[in-house]
C-alpha cells in the first residue's frame, strides 16, 4: 500500500496503513561561508549575491539557492539568491536593493539553511568555508 505524507505544523505527517508518523522537520545551518569580503555593490542590478564558483562548490550552494547574509560590519541582515560567480574570481557582489545596507570591503557571513529530520541532527555537520582577504578558500572546516 502506499505511503502518503502531507506537511503539518511542526514537521511532516506520514500516513501508513493503520498509523500515523510524525516527523519533526528542523531548520538547520547546512552550509557557510565565514568572513567573505565584499568586492562591488550593486543597487541597480537586479537583486541577488553573486559568489565565485571555488567557494560555492566548497559549501554546496547552488545557483537560485536561498541565503541569509550578515554584515559583520554594519550588522545588517538580508535574505537573498545566489547568482555562479567566474572561478578564481574571489567575486562577492551584493546586488539590488541589499547593496544599499553593505559597503565594499565589507565582511559577511552567508548561511544556507536546510531541514532535516530529528533523527539526522546527531550526523550532521554543516561545511564551513573559510576565507582570505580575497575570498580563496584557506580551509574548510
């Protein structure tokens, strides 16, 4: 017989013959990239972030991915897409309206978020890129 989940508040609801599972989805970090340095701000683009390629294929983000930014200097926060940067370009470009609460040189965090089910949390370890000045990968933790 087949298995039918539909999501619920708190998690997802999966309908098995003659029971019900619930499964607690949780959102969790599944990937950063710490102390990236703004290279060009972008306010009449149309809005995203624009990451070199090295550094998002060493955290796993894929272009359209949804990511929260965090300014280390001004403290601002935003929520944006990701655009694929040239290779070795060490490009972080914040562009659209965001580009007008960072300035270049500017340090940030990017985090991705993910869900994942109680029982996957002991296993998970988000990848954690670490950067230069100019945004080439130093080690990833």
């Amino acid at each position: 017989m087949p298995l039918e989940c539909r999501l619920a508040i708190g998690g997802l609801v999966a309908f098995v013959p003659d029971k019900v599972v619930r499964l607690m989805l949780r959102k969790i970090l599944r990937a950063k990239i710490h102390r990236a340095t703004i290279t060009e701000a972008q306010p009449d683009y149309v809005g995203s972030i624009t990451i070199d390629r090295d550094l998002m294929d060493a955290v796993d983000l894929a272009a359209g991915e949804c990511v929260l930014v965090a300014d280390i200097d001004t403290g601002s926060r935003f929520e944006t897409y990701v655009f694929e940067g040239d290779r070795a370009s060490g490009v972080i470009c914040i562009n659209g309206a965001a580009a007008r609460l960072v300035n270049v040189g500017d340090k940030i965090i990017i985090m991705a978020f993910g869900y994942v089910d109680s029982a996957e949390l002991p296993g998970h370890k988000a990848p954690v890129a670490l950067v230069d000045e100019s945004n080439r990968l130093t080690r990833k933790i």
